[in-house]
C-alpha cells in the first residue's frame, strides 16, 4: 500500500519563481525550462517512432511512468488528433504516486494555447487523488488509466500490454524507486512484441536495467542542455489485429446498458437484446443509488467498490439528465458505526472530503427531524433509471434469447423455436438471474425485493438498514430482502413492511406520508455466495459473464462493464488484476479446488 496523496495545501507541487513547476518531495522540475512541449515531442513522441507506429492500427497502447502534469498526455492527444488513424483507438496507461490537482495542471499546461483543444476535456476529467486505478475517457477514442500508486505497485497489477512507453520518472538520483532493475522487468513484462520505450535519462543504471529486461538501447542527440537521451526496442513485431467485432448482449437493465455503452467506447458494435422492455428486472424503479459498500476492512474488495463507486459518478455526470439527487447520508445503526464511517472517511480509497462523518444535529437538520449521527457521502447520487438506461442502450431488439451456440468463431443465438435471433464474436449475459437460464452452473440466487413510492413530498437521500430516496415528484423507500422468493407481484404487506422500516429511522418522515397512496413494484436481485458480482470470461471462447450485482447495480456495472468489455474486445482492462480476481467467474471453482486440496 502506497501513503496516502498529500493533501492539496501540502501537496507535491511547488512553483519557482520563474513560474515553473516543481516537485516538492523530489526537488526536481516536472518539464524543460527551455520548452517541455517541445522536449516531450522530441523525447517521448519522436523517440517512441509516432505517430508513424500507429499507422493502419485500430488500436494502439501507451504506457507512461510519471504523469506529472499531463503534459507528455496532452502532448500525444495533440499529435493523435492531427495523425489519428481511421477507427483509430489509443489507450494511455500512466502512473502517478502523488498526483496534483487540476487547477496546477491548468496553470502548467496554459503556457501552451497550442494544446487548449485537448487539454480542455483532460482537465475537464482530471483524476481525483484516491488511492487505485482512474479511468478517464476523452474525445477522439481516447481512454487514459491512471494508476495512482508506486510505479512497482502499478505495473505488477496492470495486466494491459503497451506498443510504447514513456520512461518520465524525476531523475533517477533524485527518484531511484521509478528506475529500478524490478520497475523496468515489469515495463517489459507489460509490453508488446516490438514495443518501443523513450526516455530523457541516459544513466547507467537505466541503460543496463532497460538491457536486462530485453531492450535494445541506444543513445540518441539530447533535446535542449540535455546532451543525449534514450531509446529502446524489444525484439519482435506487433500481433496482426482483428477487425471490427460484434457483441451481442443479453440483458437491458443497468448491466447490459453499460455494457453496450462500453463496447461502443472501445469500436466494438454492440446489439442487445432483451425479453421484455429496457429496465424490465432489478432496473426499473423511479429512482436508484449510486453509493460505496461501506467496508471498514479497506482491502481489495473495499478498493473495488471504491473504484466503482468514482468511476459510476464519473459516467453518471456524463448523463445529467438522469441525475435526481447529489449527497447521501448513511445513519448510524449501532455504536460500533462511528469508529468504522471515521475509519472509511479516513480512508485514502476515496477521495478527500468525498466521505464526511456528521454529528447528530447536522443529520437531523438535513433531514428535518431528529436522527442518529452519519456518514455523508457527498459524491453519491440518486439517479433515474430511464434516461440512464436510453443513453447507453443504444441499438436494442425484443427478443427472448433461449439458446446459443457457436460455430467457426461466431454465437449464434436463438429463440425457443430455434429462429436465429443474432450472430456475434462475442456475447456478454447481463439479465440478472435469467443469465443462469443460458449458463445453468452460474451460483446465483435471487432475493426478491419490493420498493414503494408515492408523489408530493422530496425528501433527502438517507440510508440504514432500508433507504429513502427522491424521485422526481415525491419519495421512494425499502426496499424489502426475502431470499428464494421469485414471485413478482406487489404485495400490501411489503408496502406496511417498507412503511415499518421508514417509521424506525425517520418516524415524522413516515407520519407525514401514512396517508398516501403507494405505488411500488418486485423485482430479483441476483446475488452470489460471497456477495461480490460475477464479470469476466466464462468457460466457453467469447463468452463473457456480467451479473449477480445484488442491490448495487448502479454502483458496480458502469466500471465492471468496461472490464468485461474490454476483455470481449482484447483492449487494455480497467481493473488492476487482482480487483479482476474477485470478481472473475471462476473463482468459485479455484476455491474448490483449494479447500479439496487442504
């Protein structure tokens, strides 16, 4: 585990007195004084053969130690917008221990009007300071991964493949963390065949270490004072790429929209289809959650809803139009939940001020009546499915998809006549429990649940063991949690039961809507043993698996869908690979298999 980023008013950033940006914690400059535009071209985007190496490619890997101040970024999206190949793809992985914010980034990068066309959206996505992966997509199919982490660290848990890398860590003999023997073997254990590497230094220990991990290195003229710099290549050619690939997806809810929607983003083509209407299942309510798990342990399952958790917020914004609410207050339960909300809030897996412990009389003046004390998680969202659900879908067809099978690389699907509904390379199931229908061995089990809501009143987003949440016109709460039970009719007890479990947090909330009428509707939640979603490869060549998000769909499927998506498309995975791990379809067997073993 990396420190924590220090906080803005101590952060890695100095200025000199020329205006010049400077690492605090290294002593070192982040760019040339002469001209960093023209040293990263010279250096990284020449020294790395672009953009002539990306000629004919549909997609195309950068990797990038030392983020800094975007600038060597903002410098390849300049050169990709004016020489970006037809269909063309490019793909940033970069790191960053300490990052800075946008506003000094703004400031570094406003010396150069020339890159304002593109450094305008990176600022506009600039990534936050939690701890883990970032992913940022911009215009022009672009997506950048930033990896806020040691450079080791990072790279050991990226299992994307570069065509070309920028070495741009402080000085080695200021920074020699970012230039070590392990740091290059996994600049190399991440490349491609032929990848090319670039870099200003041309220390000895960076020549032999670069040598050692496979590079052919050779000295080039130095840009500016800087008398020589590097370049390097591994042996080999780049693998002959496939063309356009076609994935169908099964499923309309929150998982198969964002997984259309991430297909799209990587030029894949993206079909879905689903039996009833888009939000028929777990999907279709007035108004949902965009929230963390709270998890005091703050591992890598912690680690994972956080980063699900930013990247949701980040996607939902793209939508305003689906955004109700922003801000939620999480109650206290019990004593123990001020020492673990103060432990989470602490945490450096969100980002600063996004979790903030509320005292008693704050909560209650939010919420107008007396109430516990609280974890405001002032980033999340109460969102409206249906806008949601359109602007991702995309191209979407009826059709109730019974069986599948494949012949000479492509699926076929079928309805239960056996009519072919589509013929894709890949498939991705997202239809809740129904997905278990075309994949029998999937360990899912439903948990039915029945929300209720009724118009006039808006009250603020709060959460216990149930929720209230804002609609558009008036208020939704619940929702109720009764195992194996698959009947999806309204019933009026649930609606007395939801009534009870408001009554308990918020009683003047409860009296005030006791006479009014409720609307309200059932729906399965797929859940797995160990209460974390299944996405990733199933057993079967293009077949991909994305469901069991429980109660937290809106949470999970906008970032698992990018990682299932890019799997279906051989495109770099947002998850670092032990995150991938948790939630891979397999794991229930290699667990198995373990406790057989033992």
């Amino acid at each position: 585990m990396t420190d924590p980023a220090p906080p803005p008013e101590t952060g890695p950033l100095d200025w000199t007195d020329d205006g010049q940006p400077r690492s605090r914690l290294y002593g070192d400059v982040y760019f040339s004084k002469e001209d960093g535009l023209a040293e990263s071209r010279a250096v990284f985007l020449a020294g790395c053969g672009l953009p002539q190496a990306w000629a004919g490619r549909r997609r195309f890997v950068v990797g990038e130690l030392g983020f800094g101040t975007g600038l060597n970024v903002a410098a390849l999206l300049n050169l990709w917008l004016q020489a970006r190949p037809p269909d063309g793809r490019l793909h940033v992985f970069s790191i960053e221990a300490h990052p800075i914010g946008a506003d000094e980034a703004a400031r570094a990068l406003g010396r150069w009007p020339e890159l304002a066309q593109v450094a305008g959206p990176l600022l506009d996505r600039w990534p936050g300071r939690a701890r883990g992966f970032h992913r940022l997509e911009l215009p022009d199919g672009v997506i950048l991964d930033l990896a806020v982490l040691d450079a080791a660290e990072a790279l050991g848990r990226w299992s994307g493949r570069a065509d070309a890398w920028f070495l741009d860590g402080f000085s080695p003999a200021l920074n020699p963390a970012m230039w070590t023997d392990e740091v290059l073997a996994l600049v190399a254990a991440r490349s491609s065949p032929g990848a090319r590497a670039a870099t200003f230094t041309v220390a000895g220990q960076v020549r032999r270490g670069l040598a050692a991990a496979g590079f052919a290195v050779e000295k080039q003229p130095g840009f500016g004072r800087k008398r020589q710099r590097l370049e390097a290549r591994l042996a080999g050619e780049a693998s002959p790429e496939a063309g356009p690939i076609r994935v169908a997806i099964v499923g309309a809810g929150i998982a198969g929209a964002a997984a259309a929607r991430a297909v799209r983003s990587l030029g894949g083509e993206a079909l879905v289809l689903e039996a009833e209407a888009p939000g028929a299942g777990g999907s279709g309510n007035p108004a949902a959650l965009v929230t963390p798990r709270l998890d005091a342990g703050l591992g890598p399952p912690a680690e994972l809803f956080g980063q699900a958790f930013r990247r949701a917020v980040a996607l939902c914004a793209e939508a305003p139009e689906a955004i109700i609410a922003r801000g939620v207050l999480q109650l206290e339960q019990g004593p123990r939940d001020a020492d673990r909300f103060a432990r989470i809030a602490a945490s450096d897996l969100f980002e600063p001020g996004g979790l903030a412990p509320v005292d008693a009389a704050q909560a209650a003046a939010r919420l107008g009546e007396a109430a516990p004390a609280a974890l405001d998680q002032t980033a999340a969202l109460v969102v409206e499915p249906v806008p949601l659900l359109s602007a991702w879908t995309g191209d979407l067809r009826i059709a109730t998809v019974a069986s599948m099978r494949r012949e000479g690389g492509v699926w076929i699907l079928a309805d239960a006549a056996g009519a072919e509904l589509a013929r894709a390379e890949a498939v991705i199931l997202a239809a809740g429990m129904a997905s278990a229908d075309l994949v029998p061995d999937l360990p899912l089990k439903p948990v039915r649940g029945q929300a209720s809501w009724t118009t006039g009143e808006r009250p603020p987003a709060a959460a216990w063991g149930g929720y209230v949440l804002p609609t558009r016109d008036g208020a939704l709460f619940g929702a109720t949690h009764d195992r194996d039970d698959t009947d999806l009719a309204v019933r009026e007890a649930d609606h007395a039961r939801n009534r009870a479990t408001l009554a308990e947090a918020l009683p003047q909330l409860a009296a005030r809507l006791a006479g009014r009428p409720l609307a309200g509707r059932a729906a399965l939640r797929a859940t797995t043993p160990d209460r974390l979603p299944i996405a990733g490869r199933a057993d079967a060549d293009g077949l991909f698996l994305l469901t069991g998000f429980g109660s937290r769909g809106f949470s999970l499927a906008p970032l698992l869908a990018e990682q299932v998506a890019a799997l279906a498309l051989s495109a770099p995975p947002p998850l670092p690979s032990d995150l991938a791990d948790l939630v891979a379809p397999d794991r229930f067997r290699r667990r198995a298999a373990r406790r057989g073993r033992s």
